[in-house]
C-alpha cells in the first residue's frame, strides 16, 4: 500500500512507517495537503515538515530553534524600545555562570498577562558579591576596569527564581569556594527561590504555539536593550545526529549547549508563567497567505506611524 513501509529490527521486531500518502486526501494538490503545508513557515524545505511529515529523523539537526528569529526581532512588535514599566508586576531571573556568564533578568506582566524582558545584567567571571550589589540596583566598577549599571528595578520584583544548582555546595565562584553560591547572595541580602532547568523543548513551543502564535500581537517581548539575550534567541540550534542514530536509538530531542546563558534565565522564568490552557486565536491562521499578508501590512503601517512620530 503507496506510504505504509515495514521493516524488521535487530531485535526481530516489526516496525511500521506509515507516511501522509497513505491517506489519499493528504497527498500533493489535494486542498488537505495545502492546509498542512500552511502550517510550516519554509513549506516542504522546512526542517519541521522534513521531520514530522516526510519522517526524516535527522531533519532538525543543526537547524535553528526559532527559524523565523531574524525576520520577528525586525517587525517592531516582538523586539521593542526600553521603557519605562509602570504598573507592571515585576520579576527576576538568574542562571549562574562563572567563565560561562551570569545572567539576571529583569521581567514585566501587565494586566492583560503580557510579559516583557525589561533589563539584563550578562557578563563572566563576576563576583557573587558584585552580582549582588548589581541586582540591588548599585552601579558596579571591577578591578580589571568593567562597569556595570545597576538593576533600575531593584527592589521591585515580587520574586527572583534561581537556577536550582546554586544550592549546591560545588558551584563554582570566586567569593568563598567551600560556600554555596545560594548562601552567598543570601548573605549579601538577596534571595532566590528555587527556578526548574531544562525544558528548552516546552519553552520554545510555548513561544511558538502561545507567545508568538501572532507575532504581531505577541504575549512575549523584549526591549531592546537586552542584546545578549535577543542574540541568544536567534542562536539556539538543535544537536545534530545521523539518521540512522535517531532511527535506532529513539534519539530525544535537545539543543547545543552553548550560548544560552539568558535562554537559561528566560526559560526559569516562563515555566512559572505557562500559557492558559485557553488562549485567544491570532486574527488569521498562522504562516497561511493572508497571515503573512497582514503581518506586511501591519509592519509597513508600524515604520510609517513611527516616522510620523519621530519626525
């Protein structure tokens, strides 16, 4: 039968592979095979479609976790100017880092569940006792002549969440190596409650099924003062493995740890803020024709009305 393959495994098992074109309505041209094409931004190139449709194992090794990252941070909805949070339920994140950096996050909620990074501190081999002046909002000069502003929301965050393995007695730092580093910012009047680490997976599908489902009217966003973090958004990859090692091994899922240092801050945060289970719909259907139609129309519209302004 056309899309249904049968193999057996080293094992003796029987393993079926049963492809879209089994099913005669989903084959090309047909109008069902358009509605799931329309579904995946890069169409039959896109990794995901490789994947998940066409059963291509290896398909999203390598390949970005936000594919789309480079034309959203330019739409003026998801990236947008620093301002001043008035109102805004605030919040802290830290990942800790030594000659990998720390990063603390500064994050808003509004009254209709909008949440926006406001402010970051990003920087490697600084002093627990320093991060701490720095989060409770002191400007901050090291001896090797790095500055550091300090936390302009100091004071204000209902809680701070922490990567979890800041209680353990073995994380490195520079201020007392037999101390944990939760007891040493607790000793300079900071305190954390204990953040989850992991779940990339869940987090970046909560960004794209929930937080940026209309990335024209986003629930997630950034000022753009927060560089390091928006760089590390556009940076996270999937590891890469053969085919036959995902095939054979059921290979889970994961991204190259590397250059996620915010990514690891922002994802604590989210997983204490998930996404109703009943969220509003975008106003068209996400990657169809008239969608991007109006995410043109509504960017242009966008830049005028700012030229206007600024003019």
């Amino acid at each position: 039968m056309k899309g249904i393959t049968t193999r057996i495994t080293t094992g003796g098992l029987c393993v079926g592979r049963v492809h879209y074109e089994s099913d005669p309505a989903k084959c090309p041209g047909e109008p069902l095979y358009e509605d799931l094409l329309a579904g995946f931004p890069l169409h039959e190139r896109d990794p995901r479609w490789l994947k998940e449709m066409e059963i291509q194992y290896e398909a999203l090794g390598g390949q970005k976790l936000f594919p789309l990252w480079d034309r959203w941070q330019q739409n003026g909805r998801i990236v947008v100017p620093a301002f001043d949070a008035i109102g805004y339920r605030i919040y802290g994140s830290y990942d800790h880092g030594w000659r990998h950096p720390a990063c603390y996050l500064v994050h808003g909620v509004d009254f209709d569940g909008r949440i926006t990074t406001l402010w970051e501190f990003h920087a490697s081999e600084v002093p627990v006792s320093q991060i701490s002046r720095i989060i409770k909002g002191q400007d901050v000069k090291l001896g090797d002549g790095r500055s550091f502003q300090g936390n302009p929301y100091a004071g204000k965050e209902m809680f701070k969440i922490a990567d979890p393995q800041i209680w353990a007695q073995d994380q490195q730092n520079s201020d007392n190596p037999n101390k944990a580093t939760f007891d040493i910012f607790l000793s300079c009047g900071v305190v954390f409650q204990q953040g989850i680490h992991g779940a990339d997976l869940t987090v970046a599908e909560w960004l794209m099924g929930y937080f940026w489902l209309d990335p024209m009217n986003p629930m997630y966003r950034i000022t753009d003062n927060c560089r390091q973090l928006i760089r590390e958004i556009g940076m996270q990859r999937h590891k890469q493995f053969s085919a036959q090692v995902a095939r054979s091994r059921a290979q889970p899922e994961a991204l190259v740890d590397k250059d996620n240092d915010g990514w690891d801050s922002l994802k604590m945060f989210l997983v204490r803020f998930p996404p109703p289970l009943k969220h509003p719909k975008p106003t068209e259907p996400p990657n169809t024709f008239n969608w991007w139609r109006k995410v043109s129309k509504d960017t242009s519209e966008h830049r005028r009305t700012y030229r206007i302004e600024v003019s």
